[in-house]
C-alpha cells in the first residue's frame, strides 16, 4: 500500500548484486507500467506493452508479478517497515509502535514518490480489478504482519486477536486510500492515516451537535 523504494534507508545494509538487481527489474516494469497507463489508460495497457517499454520479456513480467494489477499495488517499502516494526523499543505500547510504522509508511510512500501513490488510489477508485485484488492482497500481506504483530506482543500470532487487530489495521488503511482518493487527494494523507487510528485505538464517539 505504499510507494517503492529506490534504495535503502541509512541504516540498513545494502543488498546484494543480485538483489539489487531484482529491485531494478521491479523498478522497469513498475516505471514502464505508470507510464503506459498515464498515456493510453489502464485498461489498454497490456502485459506485453510494459515488457516491450521495460526491454523485458513478458515471462519476466509475469515472474515478478503474477497480475497486471500486482504490479501497482506491490512495493518495495512493506519489508523494511516490517523490520522497523520489530525494532521499535519493547517497552512502547503496541498502539504507539502501529502508529509510527504506519505514518511511516504513508510519509515515506508520499516523500519518495508522491505521483504513483496519487495514480494508485486513483486506481483502487476507479478500476474495480485493482480495487479487488487489493483486497485479495490483504490477506497475504495480513498472514505476514499477524506474524510480525504476534512477535511484538507476545500473543499468538494465529490467535483470533491478532488477526481482528492485524485485518482491522489492513481493512483501516485500504479505505482511508479510498476515501483519499474519492475526496480528490485533498488533504494530507498522513494525518488521515492518524485518523484511522484514532479510531481503531479509541473507537467511534458521537459526533457533536
């Protein structure tokens, strides 16, 4: 749900040739991709137009990206968010460690590449096949963070706790990127991610008046 990174942060080791050179692949057809559907639309951009632009082959593209609409919705930035999650201090509320990771999700996917994230929720609006599998992409990406959540609790990461909170996070974040980009990407999107988690933390109050 975030926008790709390019490269690592400070404090995390550089990867491998062969790594680096799989990021650079991701990057092409990523880069190729966006700028298919920028000038001819999504739906006429075909598989074999982002291998012909990315100067791969379309076996390549399918190796990377099982789905058109994978290739919008996959990043970079998940795993190294993931190890911050971890990294964050044991004695910080499991609260307070969901809302930095996740503004820090949100401000780094803006910073790095502000267009993409716009053109990606322009997507999740407006095309219902990216809209669906984001949602059948929920539940890999959810299998992965129960785990990571489980570790930093102490809970079982298959308990039904953690994956009502895990999925609570994951459901809160999708719709504040739809609402983002219903509403005309008004606003900042950081703080309707702080917003989505006030709710999840405190619950829904009346509204005033």
């Amino acid at each position: 749900m975030t926008a790709a990174r390019t490269s690592p942060p400070a404090d995390h080791p550089r990867p491998g040739l062969r790594e680096r050179k799989k990021i650079k692949t991701r990057e092409a057809i990523r880069t190729a991709t966006y700028a298919l559907i920028g000038e001819q639309g999504y739906d006429a951009t075909t598989i074999d137009q982002i291998a012909e632009r990315a100067e791969v082959s379309p076996s390549t593209v399918f190796r990377y990206f099982p789905t058109k609409e994978d290739i919008v919705l996959t990043d970079e930035l998940d795993p190294v968010l993931l190890e911050e999650l971890l990294a964050r201090p044991t004695d910080e509320s499991l609260a307070d460690t969901m809302r930095y990771v996740m503004r820090e999700g949100a401000r780094r996917g803006m910073d790095e590449n502000p267009e993409e994230a716009r053109v990606r929720t322009d997507l999740m609006v407006q095309v219902p096949a990216v809209r669906s599998r984001m949602m059948e992409s929920m539940s890999v990406i959810g299998r992965t963070l129960c785990v990571a959540i489980g570790e930093r609790s102490g809970r079982d990461p298959d308990s039904l706790e953690v994956r009502v909170y895990t999925m609570s996070l994951l459901g809160g974040l999708m719709e504040t990127a739809l609402y983002w980009g219903e509403h005309g990407q008004k606003g900042d999107f950081v703080t309707l991610v702080d917003r989505t988690l006030d709710v999840l933390e405190h619950g829904l109050s009346k509204e005033d008046g």
